[in-house]
C-alpha cells in the first residue's frame, strides 16, 4: 500500500549551501523528492498538494539548548515537554536537544531512561539529550559508556557553580577531557570563572547591591573569557574538542578566537538574547524578566556576536529557553536568586531572520546553517536531521519571508505568560511546520498530535572528524 504523499508546490528550497525553486515531495515520514516540477496529476484526490509558491522551504529549525520540565530551585519551569514543544513547533522547531541531570542515587543511564520516560508520549517534537555530570569518578568513567549505547554524544559540564554542587573541581578537568576523548562524546560547557563570581557575590552581597542591574557586575564578560580561555586551552592540550554553550561577551569571542589561533578546537552557540537585548532592559520595571546566567551585557557585546556569526567563528544559535511564569520570576528582586532563565524557542528563527538577514549580515543558506544543520552535524543528527536530502527525514518549516508580525504574548505559545522581545516587528515568519511528513504546525497554531516526538540516537559529532 503506497503511503500518503504531500507535495509542496512552487517553493523556494534552501539548503545550508543553495537556495533554488522547486517542489518537494514527500511520502510517508520521508523526503521522496526534490524537482523544479513534479507532475501532480500522479496525486490521488486523498493526498495532498500544498502551494507554497513564493514561500521558503528550509529544514526544520533545531534548538540545541533547551530546558523544558526543568527542576531547579525548589520549583519546576513553567514549560513542560509538550507545553515547551508545542510553543517551538509553532515556531518553526522540529528537534530540540535537552538535559538529563545528574542525579543522586542514579547512573546516568538510569537518569537518560528517567528523563526519556517525562518526555514520552508528551513531546510533539523529536529530540535528544546532553547528559550533566557535577563529579568524576571510576564510577562515573564506566558509565559514561553506556551514555554511547544510548545515542547520547554530548555531555553538560559547569565551570562555576561550586557551592551548588554542578561543577567538577578544577583538579579532574584533564581527567575529564581524557575520557571523552577516548570514548569521543562532546563537552558542552557553561563558562564561567567560579573564583571571580564568588568573590563578586560576595563583595555585591556584603554592600547588599544585588537588584537585578548589578547582575551583569556580578557576573562580568571577564568570568566568560576566562574560563573559555581556560576550558579551550585545555581541550588543546588533550586534543578534544570543545564547545561553548550561551555565548554573551566580546571578550568572550575574543578568547575563542585566542584558543582557535593556538590550535584548539573550540566552537560556540550565542542566543537571540545576547544578540538583542542589552543589560538596559534590568533598569525596566519587572526587570527580573530579563535576568539569565550568563547576564545580559552591552551593545558592544552584542554588536561582536553578530559578526561572530557573520564570519563563521559561532557555529550556531540556540535558545536556552527556560521559562518561569511572571509570578515565579517576580517572586524575587535579588539577582543572585531570581529565578533564571527565559521563554525563546518559539521566537529563534523570525528574530535571527529579521535581524540577520534582513540586515544583510548573512544570506539564507547560512540562516539554515546556523539554524539547523550546523547543529545536526555537531550533534550526531545528520543528515536525517538539518538537511533536506531525499530519503531523510521530512521535517521541513515553511517560511513567509515578508509576513508582518508584531511579537506579543497573546500570539506564542509559552506557559511563561511573556516575551522577551515583546512589541518587535519584524518581516518573516514561518508558516508551518513538518515533523516526518506531518504537519503539527500551520499560520501559528498547534495541529499536530501530543507524543508523537520521539527519542533520536545520536551518531558521533562531526567536531571529531575535524583535523
């Protein structure tokens, strides 16, 4: 029995390298076919031909940092796995990559089975996992095989957080390095300098100045730079390759351009945040909306990690959306304690289109490396994921690259109740999405089908075959 087909007539395809006119045809979960003009008269009346005619056909927009039904604090994000999933399927997301925490009493394969277990039959997006681990021990080494026969080649570490338990001491960072190096699975770092952001809070803390503007004081570019420096020169020196998550400062680009120029491997996300926002928004009234780990920084920050993009030398965009609702956010005024963290996903790919492309500093093909493929090959997604290649997956958005749209609350799909980017117009914006041949996603509503996401194995990072 054929399976169903959909044709997608009359697009624009863009891939991480070309962009062309042609029809996509799609049978079953996969992509069957690409050509400037599929004979449609094949098409039975029960199947589907969807003019998309002037429109963009690019593949589906991976979020690789992404915190739904986070446990954190004594609460839980506003987001769950299908709320979180459904809000960045409406935005053109059709894989996001998640934590599983190291947890007391737990291997990491029983916390990845845990974690697997919250998203099942809840996430309407397909996706993987990072696996954190906060110590390093034998017991810790063997395990992390049984990270590979999972499908999972990455793991989170922290350098800071000390007193809260999430970071290695310094002493095991080569021990570490070694051990991925050998069964090669990627680090994924949140750099930070712990030594100077302790010794700020304290100092902050003592003269009781911790409203949220002095978060970014707090927690300076220089802590970035530091420990970007330090983990990258590391990675040089063990031979593995590193990658940065959340990327905020110049100086921060300007360490990983210091590592690269040595020898190392290093490569970076930024996110729509640090590439929009500027530390002014912690002067607003509900300034806790805005408070994130690294913080927001200056318009010169800002203006570097564009061009980061622009040249290649930040691989790609993520979100880290971690939401909180406005009453848990503005539970608190302490920036050392407000929750942190906040809604994106849904907002990445017309923001990064805007602002990016529409301001000349990249073409499309390069929008769809930054945003999807870059992150497929990295992460062991590709090329079922990130690429539009017959036989592959079919998880495709369709993009409207000169729709009008003001972003307000009342059009995403978030639990957190806000946006950041509230009131931004911008030109472009997806108008629906694919996940293996199913549309879950169509003019900014959810059609699609709670659980139908399902757990992706991940091959090695291409970052290993880099010589």
């Amino acid at each position: 029995m054929q399976q169903k087909r959909k044709l997608l007539k009359g697009g624009i395809i863009v891939t991480d390298n070309q962009m062309y006119k042609s029809d996509l045809l799609i049978e079953g979960e996969k992509i069957l076919q690409i050509a400037e003009d599929i004979d449609s008269t094949e098409l039975t009346a029960a199947q589907q031909i969807i003019d998309v005619s002037g429109k963009l056909i690019m593949p589906g927009v991976i979020d690789p940092h992404t915190h739904f039904q986070l446990r954190s604090r004594n609460t839980i994000t506003a987001d769950d796995f299908a709320r979180g999933s459904i809000s960045a399927a409406c935005g053109g997301v059709t894989t996001f990559i998640d934590y599983s925490d190291h947890l007391p009493g737990l291997s990491l394969k029983e916390a990845v089975n845990r974690r697997i277990a919250e998203a099942r039959d809840q996430t309407v997006l397909d996706y993987t996992l990072h696996q954190t681990i906060t110590h390093f021990d034998n017991q810790v080494s063997q395990q992390l095989d049984e990270l590979l026969e999972l499908g999972i080649n990455s793991i989170k570490i922290f350098t800071t957080y000390r007193r809260e338990g999430y970071m290695i001491p310094r002493t095991e960072w080569e021990q570490v390095f070694h051990r991925l190096r050998e069964l090669q699975i990627l680090p994924t770092v949140h750099a930070e300098d712990d030594e100077l952001v302790v010794r700020r809070e304290a100092e902050y803390g003592a003269k009781d100045q911790c409203s949220p503007e002095m978060h970014p004081k707090i927690r300076p570019a220089e802590s970035e730079a530091l420990a970007v420096e330090e983990i990258g020169n590391l990675g040089k020196k063990v031979g593995l390759p590193v990658y940065i998550a959340h990327l905020s400062s110049q100086v921060g680009c300007q360490a990983l351009q210091r590592v690269k120029r040595a020898g190392g491997q290093i490569y970076a996300e930024t996110t729509p945040h640090y590439l929009l926002l500027t530390e002014d928004k912690l002067l607003e009234p509900e300034a806790q909306k805005f408070i994130m780990t690294p913080p927001l920084r200056t318009t010169q920050d800002r203006q570097a990690l564009w061009e980061g993009l622009r040249l290649g030398e930040i691989q790609l965009v993520a979100t880290d959306h971690c939401s909180f609702t406005l009453e848990q956010k503005l539970a608190d005024d302490n920036c050392l304690t407000i929750l942190p963290g906040i809604p994106g996903s849904e907002t990445m790919l017309p923001l990064i289109h805007h602002f990016g492309v529409g301001q000349g500093l990249f073409d499309y093909p390069q929008l769809v490396k930054i945003l999807s493929t870059s992150a497929a090959k990295i992460f062991g997604l590709y090329p079922e994921k990130g690429s539009l290649l017959p036989g592959t997956d079919a998880d495709i958005v369709v993009f409207d690259p000169v729709k009008s749209v003001v972003l307000c609350t009342e059009m995403l799909h978030s639990a957190a109740g806000y946006t950041p980017f509230d009131g931004i117009e911008l030109t472009g914006y997806p108008i629906m999405t694919i996940l293996r041949g199913e549309i879950i996603a169509r003019e900014g509503e959810f059609c699609g089908q709670t659980g139908y996401g399902k757990f992706l194995k991940s091959s090695v990072s291409c970052l290993y075959c880099v010589e």
